[in-house]
C-alpha cells in the first residue's frame, strides 16, 4: 500500500516536470520568433552606413599626367578634385586675370605710343 502513494507521486512529479519543459520550450521558441522577427522589420524600416576599413594603395589606372601651364600667373580658383575624371578641353583652373590685364593696358599704351611717333 504504501508503494502506490509513493508511485502516483513519482508519476505526478514527472507530469509537472514534463509541463514545467514544455512551458520553458514553448517560451525559448516564442522568445527567438520574437528576436528575428524584431531584427528583420529593424533591418527593413534603419538605413545603416556602409563602412569599411582596410589598409592599401591606390594605383591610377593609366600614366599620370604633369600638368603645366604656358602662361604664368596666380591661379584664382581650381575648379576640379585630384581623381576626378576630365573631358578634353574642360577648364581645370581659372587664373586671376589682374596681372594679364594690366600687362595688356601697357601694351596697348606702347602701341598708342609707337603709333604717334610714326
């Protein structure tokens, strides 16, 4: 008689125990659903920076060019970025006229000069 108390207790502590895993089960695999679905609509509705690091060397992909001018003078603007592409015959900097000016004033004024000595 007393080994049946003892058997249904047993029976009854496994049925709780079988409960009590199913419950804990039941609530990791809600838990987890939760999470993924949480990162996915995260992923979909944040933009994130792409950022990468590394270490290297930038190689241009043909000869570089020296650029140099037949004309002197002070450069008033640059008007591209060191990489940038360029198309034949686009400005890449623009010289601050004054000196060009005033050398051309004297000019003419030599002219006007050598013309009324004639």
């Amino acid at each position: 008689m007393a080994k049946q108390p003892i058997e249904q207790s047993k029976r009854y502590g496994e049925l709780v125990e079988s409960q009590n895993t199913a419950r804990t089960l039941a609530l990791a695999t809600w838990s987890v659903a939760f999470c993924v679905i949480a990162f996915v609509t995260w992923s979909l509705v944040t933009q994130v920076d792409e950022i990468a690091k590394a270490k290297g060397a930038v190689i241009p992909e043909g000869e570089k060019q020296i650029l140099q001018s037949d004309i002197g003078g002070k450069l008033k603007r640059i008007l591209v970025k060191e990489g940038q592409l360029v198309e034949v015959g686009q400005p890449l900097v623009e010289f601050d006229a004054t000196f060009q000016q005033t050398a051309l004033e004297e000019l003419q004024s030599q002219q006007v000069t050598l013309q009324m000595s004639v």
